[in-house]
C-alpha cells in the first residue's frame, strides 16, 4: 500500500496533479482518492459528485447525538462515514473532508480524518491525498501517514519558498516520510525550467519533472469541466503518467522507488 499526499502552495495546480495521477492510478489499482482541502476543488476536477463530507457528518454529530443510542462516539462517526462520507467512482473511491459550516477551526475535522484514515488502508493499494494548500496540515499531522509527498510548485518566489518550507517542516517535526519530491508545473515554453531544477539541486529535493503549461487545462477550468476529460496524449498528460508509475508502478509491481 502506498499513501501520496499532493501539497504546495495555492494556486500551484496541485489538484490537476492529484486528479490526474488518481485518474490514471485507479486503472490498475484499488485506490481511495482524499480532498482534504476544505475548499473541496478535487471533486469537480475528477468529475465526481461527494455524497457527504466528514465537515457536514461533523456538523451532524454536533446536533445529533441522540441518535447514538447504545454506541460510543467513535462507532456512530465511522458507521455515518462509511455509509455516507465514501463515494464509490467507476474506478475509485473519494472521500472530502469538507468545510465545516460552525465556527471554529479544523482540529475536529482533521482529527476525523486522520482516524479513517488510519483505518481505510488496509482496504486500499493506493491512497493518494490532495491537501490543503499551504502548511498548515504539517502540524496539524494530517499527512503523518504518507510515504510520499509530491511538493508542486510553480516559479514563483511564493511557490519555492512554499517548497523550502515543507521541507524543513518534515525534518523540524520529525515525519517519517519516505521521500518528498518536487514537481515544476506550468512553466511556459521552457522558461523557468533550469530555475526549478537549480532550486531541487540547492534544497536536495528531488525533482519529478517539470510539466509545461498547458491550454488545455485552463479551457476545462474556465468552462467547469473536469481536468481528466484533457486529451491523454498531450505530452502535459504523458508526464504525469511517467510520474505516477514511478511511484507506484505498472500494476505489475514494477517501480522505481
């Protein structure tokens, strides 16, 4: 079983890079795809309607908790999460963490999370997280799990700083992943490409690839249509495919990592 979680910072596209890397993972594999970025962009790029987010079945247990009858909190929350939070896809299962709707922060929803978690990975080989944008999941420890995190940035001084950052943040709160990997991403006509490459080299980071910029992508946003309908064959596409049986393989148990 491997667990990618996908991070960096907003705007970077890290939910194209993870809605990809699901859409050609799943072929091959048993795979659990996780938002577990309260804005919630992975549904809509992977074409999926959510039944319910772990925020709104939060939202249900504040009020509810009549309902328990003869069971303990935990058994009533993973019962409403397994019967109404898993969305069953042609080729994978999505789970959203969601936006709380009261007041407050996260700590409840993350917590939930970390603990299905925890518990779903046995029934998977792949599970592949698109985080909250930025750092706050470091220490929030909802990633503590993964083997590997693919860091995407762009060339920006804000999208390399980012980068630098959660790397030190693994090392400072001592996170036993595997490797973190850099991914450049929508770099334009080369331009930016030796400077991703010369910031991986400075920080030690290795670097995946740098994927170009690509059109078609930006029509599909525009128009709200998932990112997984972009044409296969464009070379955009054919990275992340490399990308992606890179760390996981063929399906035939065949990787490099």
């Amino acid at each position: 079983m491997v667990v990618i979680a996908v991070t960096g910072k907003g705007g970077t596209g890290k939910t194209v890079v993870s809605a990809l890397l699901i859409h050609f993972l799943s072929r091959n594999h048993n795979l659990l795809a996780v938002d577990a970025d309260p804005d919630s962009n992975l549904p809509e790029a992977l074409g999926v309607k959510p039944r319910k987010t772990l925020g709104e079945i939060r939202e249900v247990f504040q009020v509810s908790r009549d309902e328990m009858g003869t069971m303990n909190k935990e058994q009533w929350l993973e019962g409403k999460i397994y019967a109404e939070a898993i969305t069953e896809a042609d080729n994978f299962d999505l789970l959203v963490m969601g936006r709380p709707e009261g007041e407050g922060c996260y700590c409840f929803a993350n917590s939930l999370l970390r603990g299905v978690l925890r518990k779903l990975m046995r029934h998977y080989d792949v599970i592949i997280i698109d985080t909250e944008a930025g750092l706050e999941h470091f220490s929030r420890g909802t990633i503590s799990g993964a083997d590997y995190i693919i860091v995407v940035t762009d060339m920006s001084k804000k999208g390399l700083s980012t980068a630098k950052r959660i790397k030190e943040l693994s090392s400072e709160l001592k996170l036993n992943f595997k490797q973190i990997f850099l991914v450049g991403n929508r770099i334009m006509n080369g331009m930016g490409e030796d400077i991703i490459k010369e910031f991986a080299d400075e920080e030690g980071i290795e670097l995946l690839d740098v994927l170009p910029y690509d059109e078609e992508i930006v029509k599909l946003d525009i128009k709200g249509e998932p990112i997984v309908l972009m044409d296969e064959n464009s070379d955009y596409a054919e990275r992340v495919k490399k990308i992606a049986t890179r760390l996981v393989g063929d399906g035939n148990g065949k990787n490099e990592h």
